[in-house]
C-alpha cells in the first residue's frame, strides 16, 4: 500500500474544522493543495494563512487538476456535490470524503464518478472537537485518529492505495472494512448513543409542571450529565446522519431493546439477584473497554 | 427551623465514605461525637485520628446515649439495623440515615421506633465521589451538597428541625418532600440513567463474535464513553437501590420508553423533520440544565 502523495495535487473541498485541520495536516506532504469554501472569508482565511496554494470561488476549478480530492462536507452535500461535478473531476482521478455514514455515499459516488473514469473510495475518520469551523482548525486534529476506509468490489487497487496514502500522511491509524460492515458498526458504536440520550433528557426535562421542572433540574447530577451529554449535539448534523444510516440504526435500536427489556423484565418480576448479575456483567465489560483505550497510545480515558 | 448542635451527643453509624466525612464535618460542632463501624481498624482509625469522640464496638453502646443517630450503612442494612437496634435507642432521640431511596427506610424506621417514642426521619444527601470507604472521607463532602429531607404526617416538628440542624451544620442545601416524591425523582434524575448506561454497554460491547468484538472495542470512542459511564458503578449497589425503589423506577422507564418509542418511529418512517426538530427540543432542555446548574454555586459543568 506504499505510495507517496509528493507527486499529487490535492484538494479539499469544504473547509470546516475537519476540511481545514486536513488541509494543515497536509501542507507541505503533497505537490501542489487547493482549498475551497463556499464563503469568501474562509478562502481569504487559508490563503492568507498559507494553509492552502490556491483556493478559487468556483469548486469546479478546485477539483479539475486534482489528483485526489477529498470531500469534507455535511452527508447530503457530499452525494449533491457528487452528482453536480462529476463531470469536472479528470479522468483517473481519485474521490473520497470525510462522511460519518458510509453507505449511501459510496453508493453515489461510483455511481456518479464510474461513467467518467473517475474513482470513489469512501473514508470515515474519527476526528473532531465539541468546535466547528475553519477558525477551530489545527495541523494535530487526526493524530492517532481511527480512519475507516470502505472499499467495494469495484473499487480500483490504485485508487485504494491513493486513499490509503492519504490518511497515512496524516498520523491516523487506518482500518479497511465494507461501507454496509462501517455502517451497522458505526450505528452500535455511536449512533445510537445519541437517540438515548435524547430520550433521556426529554423523559427527564421535559415536563411542563413548573415545580416539578424545578426539582427535575435541580435534582439532576453527574450521572445525568454524562448520560445526557450527547444530546447537546447538532441538531442538523445528527438528522443527517441517522436519515443516511435508517437501518442499521433501527436493528442498533432493536438490539439495545432487547437488552433494556430483559432490564426491565428481571427488575419487573423481581428477580434482582439476576438483574445485580447482568450489572456485574455490565460493569466487566465497561471496565474492560476502558483498559483496552488506556492502552492504546497511552491515552487516559 | 433554628436549633444548635452544641448541647446535642450525635451517633454515626456506619464509617464509609459518607458516615466518616459527615462525622469530620460535624467535629467540634456538637457536644459529643461517637462513630460505629463493624471494623476494627475504622474504628481504630477514626478515634486515632480524633475524627470522633468515642467509638464502642457494639453499635448498642453507640446509639444508647445518642440525641441524634445517623445511619450511614448500605438501604437493607439500614432496614435491618432499625428492626435490630429499635430497643436501643434513648426514648425521644432523633435517627435519620443517608439512603437514597426514601419510602422504604421511612416507613420501615417509623414501624420499627414509634413504639419505643423514637423519632424517624428520613433524609437523603447527594453527595460522594468514585470512592468508598473511610480511608477517602474528607470533610467537606458536604459543602454546598443538595440534602433532601422527607417527613411524612406522622413527623414530630421538633425531630425535623434537628434533623434539619444537623444538615444545615455541614454546609448543605435543604429541600423538604414527601418520601414518595422523592422517590419518584430520583427514580427519574438517577436511576433511570444507570439502567440505560447499562443498557447500552451490554447491547454495544456483549459481543461473541472475536472480530466484531474487537471492532465494536475500537470503534467506541467519546459519546459512548459518557453515555455508559456509570454502568462502571458498584452493582451491588445499585442493585440495593432498584430493588428499594421498584415502582417509582418501572413508571421512569415507562416515561423514558415513551419518548424512545416516539424517536424509533419517527426514524422507522422516515419523519425526519419532526426528528431533527424533536432532537433541537432535546438539545434546548439540556443546554439550559446545564446553564441552570452553571449558575448555581458558580460550578462549571
């Protein structure tokens, strides 16, 4: 999978916190690297910073000299970008994006690339701060990041290692998996995560009794906050996300019901020797989830 | 509601994380401070450490004297000690405990004391830190801490103010509610939370399969770890609680399965406007909970 990226023209398009900590993260890695923003300020902001060689107004021009391009943009604008400037990427050239949903991307992607002898491969890298915007962006944003990388059966050796080359460059820690495999893992390993703590801050803030809220929300601490933390997310991100990955959300969701109502069930009947079991068991696993990220890169979870 | 603790002899029974630093916060604060804990070496410890005044091995010879017990034990062995220990207390002493569930310590206390003219009430201090034990006790566990105290139509006004004094002594924040309220809250701001955290931990990480597993292990990453934080709690512990406080918890979990159920169907039919605006009402109630608790004490949360 060896190649080097000093012989490439990138481009990044969308410069958010993700698009421009790549684009710092890739300054001086390859031959030539274009930014491009659909706002005017952010292109003065990486050109002035030298974050970027050229960032022009047209994303057409962005892209039509690029060896790889790699799309940092919301999921919807990555499959509308996709469809709209097929026919401005050159020929051989190599795509790939930045989307927290595989799938339905890489779907769009050879879809609207393959006629033009143009190459999708799709990436999901796990970065990103509580931060958003070109302003928040730093070079380190993907050091020791997880990346997936989500080939098909069309997909193109060289394109693969094109992609590969990529995110090497950056300091991430790469995994090669199936868009439909990315999915179902990512809707357990996240997605979910987020429906349950909205559940939980609505089932507990949400109650029109003007004591009864006070108390709610004087009576909530630690455990709450943590539980609940995600669903300070964005609202708009996260609707894009979940439209994108329906179903393997929904068999994320029926899986958790499965384990909450035998929750319930042992709590129900009475059967709290089982239910202190099931929590220990809990408890054994959680505990060894965090062992193995405190030993990874030395991290402290 | 003013009373002192200066002509008042007080009894900690029970020498963990709580009992040891409600008796370092009350030191020097009432005429006479005596601890119980079945260990030698605590009571050793805390006499060693002038922490307390005296400290009997037999928790009858503890509470005998005693204008005020507190029992700070674990919910069933509060339960028991008052069945046990009904006969030892003084005729017209005040005993109070630090459970976390109300209803059944409250009713079981007032059953097991009324026939012997010993006043019961309830009270409930949220406060604690990962530790347990004496050894980590540290006297300003209290400073600022919500204390919940629950009387009911039976409490004798003068057992409520020194139970009232006793709090206010360590710096706390007094709320006055009935048991069952109570119960029915915390069932909501606590409880509900660890059964989720539970929930989620066994439905991403009990995984057979070795490379799924291993996936799932790596893929968690930061919403996971807070989502399932206290899942890592003490199961025995909370087993103690669920158990203690059944009904108020199965009409939490009802209340939270009611929003659950309205998120799965908006994703399973593909309403996601109403989605994306019941996450944005979701993210508006936490975000001002966490404004709510911000001004409160000048915390950061």
């Amino acid at each position: 999978m060896e190649m080097s990226l000093k012989d490439k023209s990138i481009a990044v398009i969308g410069l958010g916190l993700l698009g421009t900590s790549l684009a710092m993260a890739l300054k001086g890695k390859c031959r030539e690297l274009t930014g491009w923003s659909r706002q005017e300020k952010v292109r003065r902001y990486v050109l002035d910073n030298g974050i970027v060689d050229n960032a022009p107004e047209s994303p057409s021009e962005a892209v039509c000299n690029a060896d790889i391009t790699v799309l940092c943009l919301p999921i919807p604008v990555i499959c509308d970008f996709l469809r709209q400037h097929a026919g401005d990427f050159k020929s051989g050239a190599v795509v790939t994006d930045i989307g927290s949903v595989k799938g339905i991307i890489v779907r769009t992607g050879e879809e609207a690339l393959t006629p033009s002898g143009v190459k999708f491969v799709g990436s999901h890298p796990m970065a990103g701060t509580e931060k958003t915007g070109a302003f928040a962006a730093f070079p380190g944003l993907y050091d020791h990041a997880e990346v997936f990388i989500t080939p098909t059966e069309n997909t193109d050796e060289s394109a693969l290692s094109s992609v590969y080359a990529l995110w090497s460059a950056v300091g991430t820690a790469i995994r090669v998996i199936t868009p439909d495999y990315h999915d179902r893992l990512v809707a357990h390993t996240s997605h979910i995560s987020h429906l349950l703590a909205l559940g939980i801050t609505l089932s507990v803030l949400n109650e029109d009794d003007p004591q009864l809220r006070r108390d709610r929300f004087s009576g909530c601490a630690t455990g709450f906050r943590d539980t609940s933390r995600i669903a300070s997310s964005s609202p708009s991100m996260w609707r894009e996300i979940i439209e994108a990955n329906q179903q393997p959300v929904l068999e994320a969701i029926a899986e958790f019901e499965r384990y909450f109502n035998e929750i319930k069930e042992l709590i129900k009947s009475g059967r709290f020797d089982e239910f202190e079991k099931l929590f220990a068991r809990g408890k054994e696993l959680r505990d060894s989830w965090i062992a193995y990220k405190n030993s990874e890169h030395n991290c402290k979870w």
